[in-house]
C-alpha cells in the first residue's frame, strides 16, 4: 500500500472541498483533510462549553453578567453549523 505523502493530502482534501463545494473554511479543511487521512476526528467543543458555563454560572453567583456571557457561550456552540458529532451533523 502506498503512503500518501501530506501535500498529497493536502490537494485532495481541497479537491474534495471543491467536490462538495463546501467553502474552505478551516473546519472544513479539517474534516475533508481527516477523512481522506483515515484520521478520526472528535469535537471536543461541547464538552469545553459545558465546563466554561458552568464555571461562569458559578461565578455568576457574585458577577450577575457572566450569567449571560454564559448562556451567549452556550447558545453559540449549540448552533454551530457543520457541528462534527453534534446535533447539525
């Protein structure tokens, strides 16, 4: 079996993004790179978001706008489109 070199990656994750035609955006780039890669890819944002608003709640306790900078944080990662492994996929 033939190892594929990583600018050989490289040009086919953006041939599969012009395939797709999905922008090549960052994620994206990620997903299309990972895929081609056999790279398993694990989002760890809604994991990373839970643990910030719970310790803003927290803090919330003594600084009532973290609350909402809490509640903002949830909402956004929540709606994230082209989620990985959340709800958008």
């Amino acid at each position: 079996m033939k190892t594929i070199t990583p600018i050989e990656l490289a040009r086919q994750a953006f041939i599969q993004l012009s395939n797709d035609k999905s922008p090549p955006t960052p994620d994206n780039y990620r997903r299309a790179y990972n895929k081609i890669a056999g790279i398993e890819f694990v989002d760890h944002s809604a994991i990373l978001s839970k643990s910030l608003v719970k310790i803003l709640c927290e803090m919330g306790k003594e600084r009532l706008e973290l609350v909402a900078v809490a509640q903002s944080i949830h909402k956004l990662v929540e709606n994230r489109p082209n989620q990985v492994g959340g709800a958008a996929s």
